[in-house]
C-alpha cells in the first residue's frame, strides 16, 4: 500500500497520557492507517522525525472564534499553535441562532458588531462555515445570552415565561442540527439576572439530549465556590455534562483559593461528569466592566468604542489624563475591553495542573490588541510549563490539550494518534519551540511547529497556512471513556 503521507522516526505522544514512543505513522486519505515499522512502505510524501514529536492536533477548547471561522478561515492565529479543532460559541456568546434588532449587547459584541450575527438558525451557521472551509475543525455550542438576546431588549430581569419558552424551542432546533451544547455567561451584566430557575429548564435540554454544559461561572471572585455549587446542581438536575469555563481565583483578595476550587471540583466529578478549562496565564481579558474595576489591579485598556484613541493604555493612566478617579474613567470608555492582572500564578499553575483541566485560549480575535493567549496558550504550555517549569510530563501536558479534551466534547476519533483514528497531527519540535506572543506584541507565531495535518491534509508548514480542510463537527452521541 503507498501511503499518502509518512512519518518516519517520529516520538509519539498519543494525547492518552501514555508515555512517548518511536514509531513511524501512516496517513491514508483523512485517516491514520498504521502505526509502527513501516520501512519499506512508500508514500507520496515522507516526513523524517529528526527527533520531533508527533501529537495529536490540540483541541481548543474555549475560543470566542464563531465568526472568525469564516471570515478569516485561514485561521493562522490558532493553527500556527497546532490547533485543529475549536470550541466555539463560549460564555454564554455565540454567533448563532441570532436576530439582532440593534447593535450586540454586551458581551456579545466580543463577536463582532451588529453584521457579524447574520445566521438566524444554527442551520445557517453550519452552512456558512461549510461554505468559508476554514482550516480547522468547529464545534459549536449556543449561547444563553444569545438567546436571551433574540427574545428580550431589557436584560436586567429573569426571562418571562413566554420568553424562556422560546428560549428553550430555539435551543432544541439548534442541538437538533449538530450543536454540542449550551454555554452561559452569568458573570456579565446582560445574563446576571437570569435566576436558576431560567437555566435550568434550557440545561435540562441539554441533558435529554445528550449535550454539554459550560459555564462562566456568575462570580468569580468571593462567591467562587458558591458558584461552582451552582453549576454543579444546575448539570447534575439536568443529568448534563459540565465544563467550568477558565477556572480561577479572580481579584488579589481571593489568592490562594485554588486548592478549595479544585477540592469541590473533585468532589463533584465522583458524582457527575465535569471538568474545567483554563488557560496559562495570570492576566484575563474581556469587556471594561465598572464592577470588575477595584483601583488597585492593574487594567489595560485594548479597545474603546468612544476613546479608541486610549488602546493600549492602563485604565489608572487614562484616569489621570482626564483627571478623574477609575471608575469614572470607566463608563466613559465603555464599551470596551480591557486586560486584567486578576489572578496569581501560583493558582494558575495548580489549576492547569489538576488531572480534570483541560486547555482553552479563551482568546478574542475581534479585539484589535489582544491578550497573548489568543496566539501563545499552546506552545505556552508546553514550553514555559512542561519542558522549561516542568510542571507536569509531556505526555500529560498533551493529553490536556487533545485526548481529554475530546472525550470531554464527544470527539470521537479525534484527541489521539492510533489506527483508525482522523489524521488530525501536529508535528513539534520540543527544542524550538516558544511562546512568543506578548502583551505589547501579542500576534506573534510560535517557532517549533513544524507541521500540522487537519483531516489528512497538511494544512499548515514553513510558518504559512497550505491548506483548509477543516469541517463543522456535528453533535455525538455519548462514547465511552476510553482515555
């Protein structure tokens, strides 16, 4: 049999957690063929190991990627870090099914402005990506702002009934037609006022379904652990896998708090089905919110709809130009979007170590200076974590980023280097390779990787995007855990 693509001598890092190994791997079509001692075998193409590893393609897991998806298809921002697979639709933020009469609330215009949600139905968001042939794969989930956006023009309340039962129909169309799941985004003013009694009917949906939970969580600072009990009860009614969206111990009074976060997350996985996603860095981004500001952290202005001309700056600094305290400086700006020194390394580290968190960027396309994680949080990981901090073994660091992830988000034959699985690859140069991406030059492509294969095709070689094979991933039925 002549192979499509060869790798020879290659280190194996399978995304199971198991250790590396030497092999030569095969690729047929959009497949993996064979695994093991292929010499003699021919291909149309070799590529030699020279002591690189062959993993699976990570698996973004949290990205606010909806439209980008097709509108920048060549995605270089994400597969130039080895990704080929993104989780959109996070947050409680999706691009579809939406009708918007004015411009996005916030924080849906993290997205994009009014023009960004044209797909009505989630049918018309598959066909759109279908058609911008991006060069990943996505999978979508739908947001509960979304929805609350389609039905209500005044957010500070619980939906009505009526509201919430249509709601619920447009929830149930969407996973009908290939959505993975819900997502919220309590912590934001326009969902603040959504009681549980208004999630908890659209999380039963999704427990029916066979669908998936994720949440950012409705407070992240001192009530911390209230709200994870929150979302633990909230799934665990609706019988619905959970995932903690970018776990962490947000503000300088709730430092330290990791090992309490990380206990109730155990506890909780020995009786439902849960994770948590982070990602590695101690700095968070999203909308300039008056509620987050404390005067004391420090507050990078990205964006500013009014003051664009005050990007780039701190919010203390802006403050002192106009001569008003933070919080005045504040709803001038807004809307915005800022970068926040919150959390504190050492929780960030014990976090993203913990055996139940899996790896997103969480990373935001629209805003024109971005936070580095939306090109750095892979190769982050594994350089500055794993090889240099050694934090945890590389086969570890892998599966975080692609076999757990997959199981977690009904992947199947995704996440993993064996037999049969889909040629998803990604080929990395462990000597080379570096986050380089920074909060003053933060959309910088990683050296060390090499080559990365998206549904058997290279799609991505010598710091370029080759090819777009990427395709909508469609809802799974559960699968057994098998990493």
């Amino acid at each position: 049999m002549t192979f499509d693509l060869l790798f020879r001598a290659v280190t194996v890092v399978d995304g199971s957690g198991a250790e590396p190994y030497m092999a030569d791997v095969a690729v047929a079509g959009e497949r993996i063929v064979a695994i093991g001692s292929l010499t003699g075998q021919g291909a149309q193409r070799v590529v030699e190991g020279n002591g690189r590893c062959l993993m699976p393609g990570f698996i973004d897991v949290h990205t606010h990627d909806d439209t980008n998806v097709i509108h920048q298809p060549e995605m270089l921002a994400k597969i130039s870090q080895g990704v080929t697979t993104v989780i959109v639709g996070n947050c409680g933020i999706s691009a579809s099914p939406v009708v918007l009469p004015d411009a996005p609330p916030d924080p849906m215009n993290l997205l994009g402005k009014k023009e960004a949600f044209v797909y009505p139905t989630f049918q018309h968001y598959v066909a759109a990506v279908e058609e911008a042939s991006p060069s990943v794969n996505v999978a979508a989930l739908i947001g509960h702002t979304a929805l609350r956006a389609n039905v209500m023009t005044q957010f500070d309340r619980p939906a009505t009934s009526s509201e919430l039962a249509q709601m619920c129909g447009t929830l149930q169309d969407a996973l009908d037609a290939g959505a993975i799941g819900l997502s919220s985004g309590l912590a934001y003013t326009n969902a603040r006022q959504a009681p549980m009694a208004e999630l908890q009917p659209l999380v039963d949906i999704v427990g029916v379904t066979g669908g998936i939970y994720t949440t950012h969580m409705r407070n992240e600072h001192d009530g911390l652990l209230d709200s994870l009990e929150e979302s633990f009860a909230t799934a665990r009614q609706a019988g619905a896998e959970l995932v903690i969206s970018h776990l962490k111990c947000a503000g300088a009074g709730n430092w330290g708090r990791a090992p309490l976060a990380l206990a109730a997350l155990e506890k909780a996985a020995s009786e439902q089905s849960c994770n948590c996603d982070c990602y590695p860095y101690h700095c968070s981004s999203t909308t300039l919110d008056a509620w987050r500001v404390d005067g004391k952290m420090e507050i990078y202005i990205t964006w500013s709809e009014p003051h664009p001309e005050m990007a780039k700056k701190t919010l203390q600094e802006i403050a002192d130009l106009w001569g008003v305290d933070q919080w005045q400086a504040t709803e001038r700006l807004r809307p915005a979007g800022a970068i926040y020194h919150m959390m504190s390394e050492e929780d960030v580290r014990q976090v993203l170590a913990h055996p139940l968190s899996m790896v997103g960027s969480d990373g935001l396309p629209a805003d024109p200076n971005p936070h580095p994680r939306l090109w750095g949080t892979f190769p982050r990981v594994l350089a500055h974590y794993c090889r240099d901090l050694k934090l945890f073994d590389l086969a570890e660091a892998v599966r975080k980023m692609t076999g757990l992830s997959a199981k977690r988000f009904r992947l199947r034959d995704r996440g993993i280097v064996r037999e049969g699985a889909f040629a998803d690859l990604t080929l990395v140069d462990m000597t080379r390779i570096q986050d380089v991406a920074t909060y003053s030059a933060p959309c910088r492509q990683a050296p060390g990787i090499d080559l990365v294969v998206v549904n058997g095709v290279v799609s991505y070689e010598d710091g370029k995007v080759q090819g777009r094979n990427g395709r909508l991933l469609k809802r799974e039925a559960r699968i057994p855990a098998i990493l």
